[in-house]
DNA sequence: CGTCGTTTTGATCGCAGTCAAACGTCGTGG
DNA sequence: CCACGACGTTTGACTGCGATCAAAACGACG
C-alpha cells in the first residue's frame, strides 16, 4: 500500500524510487489515537510533527464561551504542526474526529530530509502553502456565501481531497464526521446544517447517510456552489470534473504498477 | 529609517548587521502603485516578490456575483507573494488600498538571501506562518463571533500590527481604510460596520475618524473582544498590553539607536 | 458651487440562530 | 431479550442579528 503522504506529493511532482523510501522512512513511529481525543493541544510545543496515516483530524481553536471553530480538516497524508520547526507554541488544538493511526516524526528527521532532498522540502512547504490557500478559501465560505454555497463547497473540497489521496472510489466517499462538526467547521449551527444538507438531497446533488458521502453529478454540484478547484494548486489534470463522454485522467490510478 | 520590514524580522530574533544589510539590498527596485490598482491580480504568475514600503494593501477574492471578501490587510514590511517561489500561480489579487510604495524583488535574490543566510530564510517562513495564524483567526472572528467582538478584535490586531513596525505613536494610528474595505475584511455589510464602529465608539472604546483610530483604553478594548496576540507568536515581552503601573517594554524602540 | 466618494440614518426583510422536544440507532448492562 | 442511556439527526416554533434598499448628510476637492 502507498502511503497517502507519498501520493499526496507525487500530485505536484514525480518522486524518484529513492525519494519515495525517504519519505516512507519518516513513518517509524505510529501511535493509535481514540476518537475524541487531542494529537496536539492547544498552547502545546511538540516535539514530534504528527502525520495523520488513517481516520480524520481537525485543527480547532475554543473560545472564551465554549464554543469551537474548525479551521482545517486533515486527511491522511497530512501534517498537522510542520510549522512547530519554526514557530515555538500550537496556537490551535488538533483533535481526531475518529480513531486515528498517526506517525510520530522527530523534528531531526524532517531537517535531515529537507537537508538532504530539496524537491522534498519544496514538497512540504508547498503543501504547508496549499493549507494557507483553502484558509483564504474557507474565509470566503463564510463571509461572502450563503449556508447552501458554503457548505456545497465544503464538500466539493473533501471530495477533491479525498480523492488526491485514493480514498474515494469514484463518486463516494467516507464522511464520518457528524453535523456538529460541519457547523463548527462552516461556523453555523448544527440545526441549519442539517437544513442545509436536506435542501442539497432535495435538489438530488448529494446522498448522505451512515458515514458515507454520494455525489451523484459531481459537476453539478460543484456548479451550484461556484466550485473551482484553483485554489488547491493541482496539476491541470487531476484538478478538472470529469468532462461527459471525454476520457479524464481524474480517474486513471496514480500508480498503475504500485 | 529602518526598512519595516528589517522591524518586522527583528521583532523575532536580532539581525547582526550584516544579515540587516543583506535585507536592505533585495530593496532596489522601487515602484508607486496608485490607489485602487492591483499590486498582483488574480491568476497571475508574477516574477517578482513584492514587499509593501509604503501604504496599505490588501488580498482579496472576487465572486462570480461581484461580491469581494478581503483575506488579509498588508502593511508595511509585509511581503505580498513570498509563497510565488514555491506555487506557481496567484489564487487571490492584491490591491492598493492607499497609494503604495513597493519593492519589486527578483525571486534569484531571495534565494540568493535565503541561501546564504539561515536565520533569514527562518525569518520569511515564520513571517509566512504567522500570515497563515491570522487567517485562522480571522475565520474565528467571522464563524464564531459577533459583528462587536469581530470589528474590535480585527481593530486589536492593526492596532499591534502596526505597533510592531513602528508606525503606532502609542495609541494612535493611522487607519486609511474605508468602511466598506472593513466589511469586506469581516465579511459584513458596509452599512452594519458603521452601525458597529458607532457602538464601539459609543462604549468609549475608540475614537475614529477622518483616517486615524485612537485606542484610549486597549486593555479594554482587548477584554471587549476576547483579544489574545498569542497567535501573532510574538515574544512575549512585545505581546502584553501595558499593565498598569508596571513598566512594559512595549513601549520601548525597538532601536532606540535608529 | 457641483461632484464624487464616503459616512450616516431609517425602514423593512429574511436568513440563520436559539430553544426545546421527538426520533432513530447503537452499545451496554440488567 | 428488553430496558436504558448516549449520541446523533430531525422537526417545530419563535427570535433576532445583520442584510437589503433607499435616501440624506457630510466632506474633500476641482
């Protein structure tokens, strides 16, 4: 099995065999984390970088009031404190919406890496920048869109994400986090997430139930919520809607030997 | 006169003045970008790194409705694309808010810095991390908090912000955006940013007009909106707000010598 | 003095928040 | 096997914050 790290970089740019091996050779410690529970907590100075290897996590910040706002989502693949090299303190908490198996890397490992293989550094730091680009986009979501937009294109973007990394087979996807996360995440209530996501059954562009996210015309459904998938800085080819009736390769296999 | 942006590096680790002399030298190539003109438009490749001298900007996305959402405001010493070294294409536009002066710097001399100068390639990344902290927190604002606590919290944050690069004489500074720049940074609409900023001003937390804000109390304007400048990762000594009766360094010059 | 951009005010609307209760589905323990 | 409780989803009734539309006031400037 390919770890989602590896074909998350290999998005961008083609890695050599030997590139690969370093990269895999990062993942030594894992560690199971329980539904629920922090990675990293707020305020914290870890001394690993957390790489998420299966289930979903969420970078969150609480208020005074209890309330709580989601900022990211991380999918397999994704780091969840690179920055921790260069600023000193979590300014947010990083807690597993599900079970979770996480690679515990020490820092030394990730400077010997950056050191020794630029076209990786350049690999990190661009997925360090593409975090940056769906922040900007979030802001967008919530200030300048309508519940139904906002959370349209939240899940164009989890789809798109989740099938960067082979874990959506298709137009399906596990969505195993539960409404209240969505309102966190969107910055709405749960209630009107639940309204939001009868109108977009109603209007038959997605079937949701048990965990399980259906898109049946992803194009559109991405065109009701003004979806356009620039701001994620993929190769043209893995970035556009399947085109009907012309070949894409969205769908051809990133690693037809592996 | 210090280049802001050598403030802004120093606020985090002193420069020797070598490694300040290597900053001063990417500043050669000076240009005016009027008011109301893309510094970057949306889309666009540039090649060079732009740093802000002089003036405000801002990032922002435009809408297939027309709509704007500002992502961030720019200040002095503030770069606009450091992140084009590494993706290839612009996401968002900057825009000129006031009459700017720029730095148009050629991607080889950053590299060249950064080759040969490791505590400044730290000092970019951070400065390039922070940014991305702040749009965090801007997301906190706008999905999390009311059109009170959002409109004080993002006036806190440039009223430090400007602080840091010494263009707030204590309390006062200048502000010189509109109202409709702040809706479109909040999310809001221009009319219930002045329906807020008259609450503030009503509660004697703020004097503003004709382009400059004052800040009589900023602890309370601080307590008002749940203010907290952790997520600026400032050294600590740069974070507080003046306690009263005790002797704060914030407002010490940074170069008392300059 | 007229124009333009910006701020301010008023009246009305509606999207999303709030509060509360019912419902379905599990897993647990009696 | 059923009762129970925990958790998540769904529904209903009501409220209110902030949007919308429109116009007036203000101020800088040519």
């Amino acid at each position: 099995m390919v770890h989602p790290v590896i074909r998350k970089l290999e998005v961008i740019e083609p890695l050599t065999d030997t590139e690969r091996r370093r990269v895999a050779r990062l993942v030594r410690d894992i560690r199971d984390v329980a539904r629920k529970t922090d990675i990293i907590a707020d305020g914290e100075s870890p001394e690993f970088v957390h790489l998420i290897l299966e289930g979903w996590a969420a970078r969150y910040k609480i208020l005074r009031d209890g309330s709580r706002r989601i900022t990211a989502f991380l999918l397999p693949g994704d780091f969840c404190d690179l920055h921790i090299t260069i600023l000193d303190k979590m300014d947010h908490g990083i807690v597993a919406l599900t079970d979770c198996r996480v690679a515990y890397i020490e820092q030394g490992a990730i400077d010997e890496l950056t050191r020794s293989t630029p076209v990786l550094t350049r690999g990190l730091w661009r997925a360090t920048l593409v975090d940056e680009a769906v922040l900007r986009q979030w802001l967008v979501n919530g200030g300048r869109r309508n519940a139904f937009q906002a959370v349209g294109h939240l899940l164009c973007e989890l789809h798109l994400r989740m099938k960067l990394v082979g874990l959506a087979e298709g137009d399906m996807l596990d969505l195993p986090i539960t409404q209240e996360e969505l309102a966190d995440a969107t910055g709405m209530t749960p209630v009107h997430i639940n309204r939001t996501l009868q109108r977009l059954r109603g209007d038959g562009l997605i079937e949701l139930g048990s965990g399980t996210l259906h898109v049946p015309d992803v194009r559109a459904l991405r065109r009701s919520c003004d979806f356009d998938s620039a701001y994620l800085h993929l190769r043209a080819s893995v970035a556009e809607a399947p085109k009907d009736g012309l070949a894409s390769d969205e769908n051809r296999p990133l690693f037809p030997a592996a």
